[in-house]
C-alpha cells in the first residue's frame, strides 16, 4: 500500500463516526494490474472498498505511481527483473478510468520516478532503483 493510501486510511479512521466520507485510491499489483479504487466510510455503518476501474500497460512489476492532479495524469514505474521495464503515461477520467496515453523501455529495476524540470517543471522523468 503506497504511503499516500496508508496515510489516507489511517486519517478516515478517525473520523467521527457520523461523518460519511468517499476517496477514490490508485494502487498498483505485482500482477501487472493498475487499479482506482473506491473507499467509502462513515455513517454508523461498515466501509467499503471496491475496484472501479482496472488497466495494464505498465509492465509486469508496476512500483511506483505518481499522479499529478493538475494535468489529470498518471505516471507508473515498472520494477521489472526481466532485464527491462516499462514506464506509463495514463489519462485519468473524472470516474477514475485509466487510459494509456504513453509507454517507454528502460533497464529495469526502476522503484521510484517522478517529472522534474523543462519550462513546466514536468519535462523529464527521473527515476531511482
């Protein structure tokens, strides 16, 4: 679970229990699945987590995802020890659904990236293994 969601569950736990509140989660399996997940909590009532939308295209070890909120875009990186990866680009509608909007090789083993520099401060991609 991405220290994002963790901290997200963690928060809506200690919210009143007449509060009802709803997020809507990304989270990636070592399947090669990209997920947008569902959480609604609250109102005297159990939570419920369902999966609202699925993709793939992010190779087959997906590790990191970092989603930018002003371009609506979602960036993933693929740890793959297959002697490559893969990083994506995906498109994130209003209702979460993903759509592959870019895919690129690199050596693998890649944990960690995220867009830096360029006039927009999002030209390049950095990534860590």
């Amino acid at each position: 679970m991405s220290q994002i969601a963790h901290a997200l569950l963690v928060g809506v736990a200690f919210l009143p229990a007449t509060y009802s509140a709803t997020a809507t989660l990304l989270a990636s399996h070592f399947n090669g699945a990209l997920f947008t997940l569902s959480l609604t909590t609250g109102s005297n009532r159990p939570g419920s987590l369902a999966i609202t939308s699925a993709a793939g295209g992010c190779g087959s070890t997906p590790t990191w995802l970092q989603y930018y909120s002003d371009t609506k875009k979602l960036y993933c990186v693929d740890e793959s020890w297959q002697g490559y990866g893969t990083i994506a680009e995906y498109s994130v509608a209003a209702d979460g659904t993903l759509t592959v909007t870019g895919q690129a090789k690199t050596t693998g083993n890649d944990v960690h990236g995220t867009l830096y520099g360029g006039p927009n401060g999002k030209s390049f991609i950095a990534t860590v293994q």
